[in-house]
C-alpha cells in the first residue's frame, strides 16, 4: 500500500469513527429514557459526599445563601452540616433507624459541652420546622434519590420538555428542562458520573431557587457512626 492511501485510509477510518461517536453523542434521549439512566445509576450508588450551595431568591431582590456539607448512605443515613451563612454550625444527623438528632456550635452550645463534658443534642421528627432549609425543603427532599423520584412524578404533567447536550466549564451536561403551567425546572446533569450536579427552579419566568452540588465523591468508605452524634 502507498503511503497516499494507507494516509486516506487513515484518514478514513478515523472520520468514520469519529461520525459513528458523533451518531451516538446526537442521539435524542426522551425524558423517560434520561430518568432511567438516572435512577439505573442511583441504583449502583451506596453512598456519596459533597458540598451543596443554595440560593433563594426573593421578589424584593435580596438572595439568601446557604452553603452544607451533605453525606448520604443507603437506605437512609444523612450527615447535614450548615457552613453558613444560614445556620451555621448546626449539624443534623438521620441514623440507620431513622432516629434524627440535630447539635450546634453556637457560643452557648460550647459552654454546654464544656460543663457537661458532652455536646448539646436535641432529637427530631420528621415533620419539625427545624429540619427545613431556606428553600422550605427538608434534609430528606435534598438527596438525588428522593429528586430522581420527583422528576419522575413531575414528567408526566408537564406542558414541555426538553433535552440538550452541553459542554458547561468543560464538562459534559444533559440540560433537561420540564414546563409545567408557570413552574419551570431546569436540571444540568454530569454525563461521566451521571447525576444531578445542578437545579434550577422558577416561577412565572423568574428563578426562585437554585441548588449546586460540587467537589462530589460517590462509593467512599463510610461508617454508620458518622451519623450517630
């Protein structure tokens, strides 16, 4: 073979490759197949670890922040720790038998421990007002599990959706949009890991709320005592 085929072979071969993987990259997901994947790949998640930024924002203009460290492991563990500004400090825990224990670093909860050799903790139920971050949401409407169970309620009443594949700071994201009357959700979607690594809520064409997920670990060594305190 000369060396001006076997280069138009080359060439060739890398073209249709490339167009085979441009073929798959194109191929149109319907909102039921990407929310599939999503729950396929919860499915195979034992626990994970990361960092969740909220903002709300209100009608007068001012936005509300809070910043947590979130940890979830299966079937129901959660470590919520608030970073601030919102309640910072304040810890909650939910340990394998669902039991709820919430315990601060305030100034007076510091004193507490030093006098009494233990830290201050005060149990919860499930419905306390105390569980709800700025959004209204609880720590049990926070993990991927419970928002992949939502999308799937929500798919079905919407007036529109739709699905885009986006380059977004150099990764791969799905961009799943569902309508429905005056509520929009707009979630970005990691392709390599496949969750949600942002949401994005509004209402009559203005964002209420958004929530980040960053500096993700998932499958990591855990013990049940982390969620004990």
């Amino acid at each position: 073979m000369s060396f001006r085929k076997m280069c138009i072979f080359i060439f060739t071969f890398i073209a249709a490759n490339v167009a085979m993987a441009n073929a798959v990259e194109s191929k149109i997901l319907t909102k039921d197949e990407l929310i599939l994947l999503l729950e396929e790949r919860f499915a195979t998640i034992d626990n994970y670890r990361c960092i969740m930024k909220i903002e709300v924002y209100n009608e007068n203009g001012k936005t509300q922040y809070q910043k947590q460290k979130f940890i979830f492991k299966k079937p129901g563990m959660i470590y919520c720790e608030q970073l601030g500004p919102y309640k910072e400090g304040v810890v909650l825990t939910v340990d394998r038998d669902g039991k709820i224990v919430g315990c601060s670093e305030g100034i007076l909860e510091r004193v507490w421990e030093w006098i009494k050799g233990e830290k201050w903790k005060k149990s919860f139920k499930k419905e306390d007002n105390e569980l709800k971050g700025i959004t209204g949401e609880t720590i049990f409407q926070s993990d991927w599990g419970y928002i992949i169970n939502e999308m799937r309620r929500l798919k079905d009443g919407v007036d529109s959706y739709s699905i885009e594949s986006q380059i977004i700071d150099g990764q791969g994201i799905y961009v799943f949009e569902l309508t429905r009357a005056q509520e929009e959700f707009l979630f970005h979607i990691d392709k390599e890991l496949m969750v949600i690594v942002k949401l994005e809520r509004f209402l009559n064409d203005k964002m209420i709320n958004s929530v980040v997920w960053e500096d993700i670990e998932i499958n990591i060594e855990l013990e049940d005592e982390l969620f004990e305190i």
